[in-house]
C-alpha cells in the first residue's frame, strides 16, 4: 500500500491523498526535479483498467492546447504504475455556482472556451465522455482548464459508439449549469437536479429569466439534441462554432473565504429568487463603511431659532410662488392650472412578494376516502427542509389500486391570502400533479374545477409561477395517475411547498 511521503521515479513525492475511487488513488504531490506541484494517479493491485488509463493519458499528452491538463509523465514499466499530470488550482463551475448562476455573457464565454479546448481533443483522437460541473476550472492563473479528458473515462470504462454527441451533450449541459445552477444529467454532482416536466429537464428559460433565446437554444440543440431552427449539434465542433462570436468575459471568483449562505425559507434553496443571481451576487461583500459621528449641534439662542424660522418662511414662500409661475406658463398663461385634471405619474414597482408560512397541511383523501393520506407527516412538506417529505399512502398500483381517482396535500394558509407563485419540491420518480387555489377544504379536485396549474412526468424542484394571481386560503397538490414506484410501492411524495403572495 502505498503511503503519503513515498517517491516514484525517484523524483515525484507523494504528499496528500486527494481522491480514491474503485482501486485508483488520485495524489498532490511534488516533483522534486522541477520543483512544482502535480497530480499523480496510482493504481492497487487488481485494478482492471491500468494499461487503458495509461494509453489514454499518453494520448492525452499529445493535445495541443492549454486548456487540456497536460500529463507530463506515464509509466507502467516498474512495479509501480502511475500516471502524472499537471496540477490545477483553482476553481470549478461548481464552485462559481455556489452561490447562484453566472451571467448569461460569462455563462456562455466560458463554455465556448471549453468547446474549443473538447474540439482540439477531438482533433487528436480523444474524448472526455465525462463532462460535468467539477471538470471545468477557471484556475488561479487566470484560465479555463478542462480536466479528465480521456483519463476519466478509462478510469471508469466509460465508452460510447457516438462518443462525439455524448461530448456535444455534455459541452449542453455545462452551459446549462452556468445559466442555472442545476444540472440536468444523470450523474450526481452538488448542483440542485434540473426540475423534470414531462420526462425531460425544464429549458434554462423555464427555470431563470432573462437568459437570451439564443442561449437557451443552444442548450436544447446540444445537451437535449432538440432540432431547433438549425439541427441539432453533434459535436463539440458544432457547439465552439455556435458560440465562437461571444465575448471571452472572466468569471468572477468567489471569495476564498466566503461561507455558502443557508437556505432561507421563502427564497429558492440557494440565494434568492430562483435563477436571478447577477453579477454583483458572486462579489465578495464589502466591509460596512465607519461613518463619523456627526459633531453635536451647536448651542442654539432664542434669536437665533426666530431668524431661521423666517428664512424657512421665505424660502418656502419662494418655492411656491415659483411652482405656481411654472404651472401657469405651462398652461397657456391663464394664470392657473387644472388641479382636478393633473395627472400624477404612477411609479412602475413590481410588487414585492412576501413568504407565506402556512397554518398547517394534512394529506387530503376526500369522500369517498378515508381522510388519512399520512395525515401525521403533512407537516414535513411545509417546515422549510426539503430534506423531509411527506407521502401518500403506498398502493399496489400506479393507479392507486383502482380504489380511486387521485389524493393529495392540503395545505392550509389560515386566511385568505393572494397566491402568486409555488415552489414545489417532488420526490424522485414521474408525478402527474395539478394544484387548485380554494376558499375551502372542497371535494374531489377536478369535477368541475379548473386547476391552477398541472404537470406530468414532474420531479425535483419545480417552480410555479401562476398565470394570474389567485385568492384562497387552501392549496390543493393532488396526483393523479399514474404514481410513481417507490421501493415495492406506488406513491406520490413531496419533499416541499413554498408558498409566495401578498397576505
């Protein structure tokens, strides 16, 4: 076994583990030779895939572009084989993404950069099949590096018939990511999942105003393969060529030491309004200015009080008489204005929503139900921890045993408030959902009631904004078949309901 402090080659001093994942060990060491820091990858004994890793990394050698991690070393001749690469400091999308999405203009700029570094892969013959979030690095040096490329892939045995379009996807998804913070692939990483609608992630429109049609189109024709207006683009090729025309912008750093902010009920789970990150949202906070006491008043004599009284009088004597020649001259000099037909300009606020904690919910089984869709965990799906859930029922079909049409979650606000927007936490598995807005508990949804809003396939975080704004005092999440399986068991589960709107 191999320990910290132990030298390959003679030259290369392993210092600290970084990652072990099935057999092969990822290490920070030193080269002793050239006096720098490098990444070195070793392998235990039984690793099945060491003489593919280091053909892929000496492929891997032969890129010509920077923006590749380079592997300065491979040797699979002595009784150690080992694969050295070039170390990155820096930060991940990942880590730009802690505290919300990028500007579209960084976004974009930045995933351009690592289209060309993916294409110059190609060029040479190689593929990375394993793009996700923490492979793109804007290093502490100023530059976008992209990590893995071909080495991850033989690290995991990861191959593809159309390794090109699984690249193009990726290159998708990326630029997905940084317009959204979430991430709309199969493989876990630390971003929210993409909310499902339908069987598919929502478009990057869907979840975050403001982002360009351009923008959010390239990322249905690469990482969705949607045709589009052009076709869909297959290879990273296609996707650098797309966004060859936007501006190389630096992505801002986060602060070294900046903590990530926790979740805030009323907000989404990460900062905010969901997707309304800007700039100035991934700049470290400024220091609060000291400002100087002010200086006492000086002491003030009755005299002095009566003569600023006066010049106060004066000075507004001045200012009416002024406001009253304007008006005048701008009526036509008829020595007045037309007080009860002025008009006021009314200033265009958006109106500011407010966080609507609920009274308390329960599952909501109505007649000719039982009442009790696991009445007793209701309260987790509105105690602001999308950690825990509340479930229906299990049943012994999707179409919950052919007993009946549906059940749900009732959520009571204790008065009547005006609802503008929902975020809607589902479990894992395709929900079929619809929400209505009531004056009362009511009975079965849908018999001669028009919901709110409806959705089939959902899953994962899915906001709700409604059409109009609706006024109630109960909220209704029903399901409707089909439900989704759950471990032997079809049932509908919600992590989380956040309620928004004007009290």
């Amino acid at each position: 076994m191999i320990e910290p402090g132990a030298r390959l080659a003679g030259r290369y001093r392993l210092d600290e583990l970084v990652s072990e994942t099935s057999g092969a060990a990822l290490w920070k060491a030193t080269d002793e030779t050239l006096a720098r820091q490098v990444g070195v990858w070793t392998f235990a004994d039984g690793f099945g895939r060491t003489d593919e890793v280091v053909r892929a990394a000496r492929a891997a050698s032969r890129i010509a572009d920077a923006r590749v991690t380079q592997v300065f070393d491979a040797d699979d001749s002595g009784p150690t084989t080992y694969v050295v690469q070039e170390w990155i400091s820096g930060q991940s999308l990942s880590d730009l993404l802690r505290n919300g999405p990028l500007e579209p203009e960084r976004a974009a700029g930045l995933v351009a950069e690592a289209a060309e570094a993916v294409t110059a892969a190609a060029a040479a013959g190689i593929h990375h099949l394993c793009l996700t979030p923490g492979k793109l690095i804007w290093s502490s040096g100023g530059a976008v590096k992209v990590t893995g490329v071909g080495v991850d892939a033989a690290l995991q045995g990861i191959s593809s018939g159309d390794p090109a379009v699984v690249d193009a996807q990726g290159l998708g998804r990326l630029l997905y990511a940084a317009l959204t913070a979430h991430w709309p692939g199969p493989e876990q990483t630390s971003l929210r999942p993409a909310p499902i609608v339908s069987g598919r992630p929502c478009e990057p429109s869907q979840i975050r105003a403001g982002i360009p049609t351009r923008l959010n189109e390239i990322v249905c024709r690469a990482a969705f393969q949607a045709s589009g207006r052009e076709g869909p683009l297959r290879t990273a090729q296609d996707v650098a060529d797309t966004l060859a025309d936007v501006p190389r912008m630096v992505p801002l750093p986060l602060a070294e030491a900046a903590p990530a902010p926790q979740p805030v009920r009323g907000t989404s789970r990460t900062s905010g309004q969901l997707g309304m990150a800007t700039e100035n949202d991934l700049l470290p906070p400024r220091p609060p200015r000291r400002r100087a006491a002010p200086p006492p008043p000086p002491p003030t004599s009755l005299t002095n009080k009566i003569l600023m009284g006066a010049v106060a009088l004066l000075v507004f004597v001045a200012v009416v008489m002024g406001a009253w020649v304007v008006g005048a001259n701008m009526s036509g000099g008829t020595g007045g204005t037309d007080v009860e037909n002025a008009s006021v300009p009314e200033e265009d606020e958006e109106t500011e929503l407010q966080v609507i904690t609920p009274a308390s919910a329960t599952g909501f089984d109505p007649p000719p139900g039982d009442s009790d869709e696991h009445n007793d965990k209701a309260s987790l799906a509105i105690d602001g921890d999308p950690s825990s859930s509340w479930n229906t029922q299990g049943y012994n079909s999707a179409e919950f045993g052919n007993l009946k049409s549906g059940v749900g979650l009732l959520v009571d606000m204790g008065a009547e408030v005006e609802l503008h927007e929902i975020d809607i936490t589902f479990g894992s598995g395709a929900h079929n959902a619809s929400v209505y807005v009531r004056g009362d508990a009511g009975g079965v949804p849908g018999e001669g009631e028009q919901p709110q809003w409806q959705g089939s396939g959902v899953s994962g975080e899915v906001p709700v904004k409604l059409d109009q704004p609706v006024t109630g005092r109960y909220v209704v999440v029903w399901f409707s078949a089909p439900l989704p399986q759950d471990d032997g068991s079809y049932r509908g589960v919600i992590n989380e309901v956040e309620l928004r709107g004007i009290q």
